[in-house]
C-alpha cells in the first residue's frame, strides 16, 4: 500500500532553514507528480510545492518563491523540501502528497514551528 514518511520537522528561529523528507513507498515513484501542501493552525490546508515526475519541473506558491526548493531522488523514493528565510506565520505542519488516478494518499505531516 501507499506509505508517506516526513521527517525533518522541529523548531527554528525565523529567518533560520529546515530541509523537510518524505520516504515514499508502494507505488512507482518516479512516475508521479508529488507535492508538498501545509496546514498553520486554524487554516485551511494550501499546497506549497509540487515536482512533476521524471522531467522534475517545480512550480511554486507565490508567497514561497525563491525561499523555498521541492527537488526528489527517484533512487530514494525520496521528496525533499528544503525551507529557508522562515517566518512565524509558516508554523504548520507539512505534508507530502501523491495523486494516483483518482485517488490522494498524505503523510502524517512533520510540525515546523517558526519561533524565537
């Protein structure tokens, strides 16, 4: 079955960096999309990341631009999210995620808290 492991997680001051994993595991990983999604408390959850499958382009939400970098090693079955310039409002936990047909598989999600 489909299995997503962060890791990674913990508290940095802001302005500090964190580099997030997620061990994927019963499907053929270099043949989908993934994505990193995040869920502050008492907000919605919003996608943050996504690298496409084999040609690994990235796109990115804007307010994560040039901060943030999603990036995979299909030898690991590994997706990396790599934070930087972190600020208090980005306490959430992170999510990995994969889409299969119709269907969405999530991690338990990794808890970064952004404080001083």
């Amino acid at each position: 079955q489909v299995q997503l492991v962060e890791s990674g997680g913990g508290l940095v001051q802001p302005g500090g960096s964190l580099r997030l994993s997620c061990a994927a595991s019963g499907f053929t990983f270099s043949t989908y999309s993934m994505r990193w999604y995040r869920q502050a408390p008492g907000k919605e959850r919003e996608l943050v990341a996504t690298i496409t499958n084999l040609s690994g382009i990235t796109n990115y939400a804007d307010s994560v631009k040039g901060r943030f970098t999603i990036s995979r090693d299909n030898a690991k079955n590994t997706v990396y999210l790599q934070l930087s310039s972190l600020k208090p409002e980005e306490t959430a936990v992170y999510y990995c995620h994969v889409r299969r047909g119709a269907l969405d598989y999530w991690g338990k999600g990794t808890l970064v808290t952004v404080s001083s």
